[in-house]
C-alpha cells in the first residue's frame, strides 16, 4: 500500500474537511497517511505520494496557510521527478478565477517534472455545499491509481 502526505491549502476550514474526509478512505483502503496543514517543502518526503487539497483565495491566490509552501517551490526549483501528485480545488464558480490556486500549483509541480496520477478535480462550492461528496466520487476511481 501507499503512503501518502494530504497538503492543505485553506481559509475557511473546506480543504482541511475534505482532506480529512479522503485521510479516512485511504486508510480504510490500507494506506498510510498524514494530514498536514501547513506544509514546508524541506519537511515533506518526496517518496509520499502528495494529495494537495487547496481552495482559492481572493482573486486567485494561495491560502495563507499554503502560501510558504508554493513560494519554497517557486524560488527553489526543485527537481521533483520522483514524486508523485494530484490535486483537489476549490473555488466558486462565479469567480473567472476558479479554481485558479489548484491550477496554478498543479502547473508548478509538472513544471518542476512531478508526476502527476489522474486528472485535476475542481470543486464548486456555489453549487456543492458539501465538498466532500464530490471528493469522494473522484476517490473512488482515483484511489486505484495508487496501486497501478
């Protein structure tokens, strides 16, 4: 089984319940997992498989919480081609900036050769007031990547 580090990125608390939501499958599903709330490139392993769970900001931007995180990567331009990752957003849909923050930290992973396992899921939280049901649709087909 996998290991696998949830990386939240939120302002309202949606990200964190949805990561904890997926937390509970996973290991369900026999995997280890660590929730992490506020992530720092230099700590995280890059033999973890990262689900990054993020919600957008503002007119696009990252999460206080997620922020350090993508500027790490940013100025450091890591080579992360062992790692292995997909991502979760969230946004509102009334915004033509959906969804911009998991579309932004998605292209900076894959510009930096992480491997990315499934498509993006974005979520509208206008239309979805429970993020975590949509989520766990996705699950259900993406988990069996994990093993692939």
């Amino acid at each position: 089984m996998s290991t696998l580090s949830l990386i939240t990125g939120s302002t309202l608390g949606g990200a964190e319940y949805v990561a904890d939501h997926l937390a509970e499958l996973l290991e369900d599903n026999g995997h280890q997992v660590e929730v992490i709330n506020q992530a720092e490139f230099s700590s995280l392993n890059q033999d973890d498989i990262w689900l990054i769970i993020c919600s957008t900001h503002g007119a696009g931007e990252y999460p206080d919480n997620f922020l350090p995180f993508a500027e790490e990567l940013e100025q450091q331009q890591p080579d992360l081609s062992g790692v292995k990752f997909a991502v979760i957003g969230l946004g509102d849909s009334n915004y033509d900036t959906f969804c911009a923050a998991g579309k932004k930290i998605e292209g900076l992973l894959l510009s930096l050769g992480a491997n990315q396992l499934g498509e993006r899921l974005d979520i509208d939280v206008s239309s979805t007031p429970v993020p975590e049901e949509p989520a766990e649709e996705w699950f259900n087909s993406w988990v069996n990547l994990l093993d692939a």
